[in-house]
C-alpha cells in the first residue's frame, strides 16, 4: 500500500529504509526514500512505522496496549 502519494513510496519501502539500520528520524525516512514530506498526510503514518520498529512491535499493538509512540 502507498504511504506517501506525493513521493510514490509503499509500506515495503519505508519498512526496507527502518531496516537498513540508517533511521534515526521521520525526515530520514524520507531521504532514504528520496523525497520530502509535502502535503504532510503521510508524516503521522510513518512516524507511527517508525516507532513501532523503535520498540520492536507493531505501532497499532503499542496504541491498543496505550503505550506512547516515540515522535
């Protein structure tokens, strides 16, 4: 599924950057990704994927358990 449609990159995307270790931000995701954030739709969502590889889990499981996501 499309996370960004401004910069055209997939969930497969920003999961295989989170995985390159090379993470350390929302706005590196983009980099890796080779875009920026514009329209600003997307950010909430990626930082959310961001997170969720931040403590090892999926980001709704962490929401559900009412755990903060990192930002």
């Amino acid at each position: 599924m499309y996370v960004c449609i401004c910069n055209a990159f997939t969930e497969k995307d920003v999961h295989r950057v989170i995985a390159s270790g090379q993470v350390r931000s929302v706005g590196c995701v983009y980099r890796l990704c080779g875009g920026r954030p514009r329209c600003g739709k997307c950010v909430s969502v990626v930082r959310e994927m961001v997170a969720g590889a931040a403590c090892g889990c999926e980001p709704l499981a962490c929401k559900e358990a009412g755990m903060p996501l990192a930002g």
